[in-house]
C-alpha cells in the first residue's frame, strides 16, 4: 500500500489507537489511588491539581505533538520519497495516539485543556525551579530568549523546538531533497524540545501512568533522533545548530 492510500488508511489506525488510548487511560486513576484494592481506588483517587506538573505536561506536550503531526502531513505531499514518507507516518500516528491519552487524562480529571493566564512550560519552572536543570530535562531546549531560562513564544512557536510560521510557510512550499531537508531539521528541533519536555514530566511528574508514557516519549524520541541524523547525513545536510 503506498501513496494517498496509505495515509487514508493510516487513519483508521490512527483512529483505532486513540480509542485504544480512551480505553487505557483508566490506569491513570489507578495510579494515583493509595490503596491497590478494586473498591478503594475510586475513593483514593488523587487527582492532579490544575497547576500541577500532570496538567501542565499534557496540555503543552498535546499542543506539541499536535505540530508534529501537522508538519508530517505537510511533508507527505512534498516529497515522493518513501523513506521519509514512513518515517512521517510513524511519527503521525505515535504522537496522535499520545495525544490522545494525554487529552483523555485532562477530561478523566476534569482539568481544562486550556490553562487561561498560565504560559506554556511554566509548570517546569513554577514546580522543579533550579532542579529543572540536569536529570529533568531543561538541559537541550536551546536559546529560551530569557534571562530567567523561560522560554518566549514568538512567530506560532509556543514551546521549544516547535516551528515557528515562516518556517512552517517554508516547509509547505519547497518540494523534493528540499522539503525532506527541511522537515528533518524541524523535526529534530521539535524532537530535542518534546525530550526535554518529557523528561520534566518524568522527573515531577505524579501520576505513574503518565510518567511512564514520558519515559517512553524520551526513548523514542531519542532514537528518532538517531534516525534524522543518518538521514540527513545521508542527503549530504546535518541538524541546525
């Protein structure tokens, strides 16, 4: 199955694994119960906070993941090149699923999906402070623009590693060597923002459900990363600095 079909029937699949993923996040509130007993879960839930590190992880990383499913589709009309063509399709239906749960989460806890006054990653400050720096991941998100470490949006990019609109507008007019390229680069920023993100989460995060879907994102991603790289090397390019 190749070509226009095989995305259509990515889909479905896409499609099946977020109603995999609804039907899964029930573990959520398992996790965060005290006791292991099937009758005391429900009264032992603790359900994360609005301003908790949970919340503020699943909205941003849903946002996140929501771009890198948009440039995948990008590059599927701009290139004929199967290799990259797979690679776009995983990456599409791994972070659709993903965001699906984490979507699921907010509505399992009755959070909102939107934080009103609240920036984007101000739960890796606001909860891990200093200690964001090192083993939870502040570590890789480039130039933040702040002096503080905070990361400024401008021009659409909400979070690191995320495309900004002119390098979306590029992306969806070049073609060829050219759009494979460019979709490589972005991804990899997106990839090294979407890790560091992760491993906040995995760090301070409280939900185990969650933390271990982080951890997961983190060792994908990374080896995605791997992947990029060879494949850029191959098309005589590398990642942006």
């Amino acid at each position: 199955m190749t070509g226009t079909k095989q995305w259509v029937a990515g889909s479905a699949v896409a499609l099946a694994l977020l109603l995999a993923g609804v039907a899964t996040i029930a573990s959520a509130r398992d996790d965060t119960a005290d006791g292991k007993q099937p009758g005391a879960a429900a009264a032992a839930v603790r359900v994360p906070g609005p301003d908790s590190a949970d919340a503020g992880f699943a909205r941003d990383m849903a946002v996140h993941h929501q771009q890198a499913v948009e440039m995948s589709f990008i590059v599927r009309d701009r290139t004929q090149n199967e290799e990259v063509r797979r690679f776009a399709y995983d990456i599409a239906n791994t972070q659709a699923n993903q965001r699906g749960m984490l979507l699921g989460w907010l509505d399992l806890w009755e959070l909102p999906k939107v934080a009103a006054g609240q920036e984007p990653m101000g739960w890796m400050t606001t909860h891990g402070g200093h200690g964001m720096h090192g083993d939870h991941g502040m570590e890789g998100m480039g130039d933040t623009g702040r002096s503080d470490g905070a990361f400024t949006a401008h021009d659409g990019a909400l979070m690191p590693g995320m495309a900004t609109r002119t390098e979306l507008g590029r992306l969806r007019k070049a073609s060829g060597k050219q759009a494979e390229i460019l979709f490589l680069q972005l991804m990899t920023d997106h990839h090294k923002g979407g890790v560091a993100m992760a491993r906040g989460c995995a760090g301070l995060c409280t939900v185990k459900a969650e933390k271990r879907l982080a951890q997961g994102m983190v060792e994908a991603q990374q080896s995605e990363l791997d992947a990029m790289a060879q494949m850029l090397a191959a098309r005589g390019a590398k990642p942006r600095s």
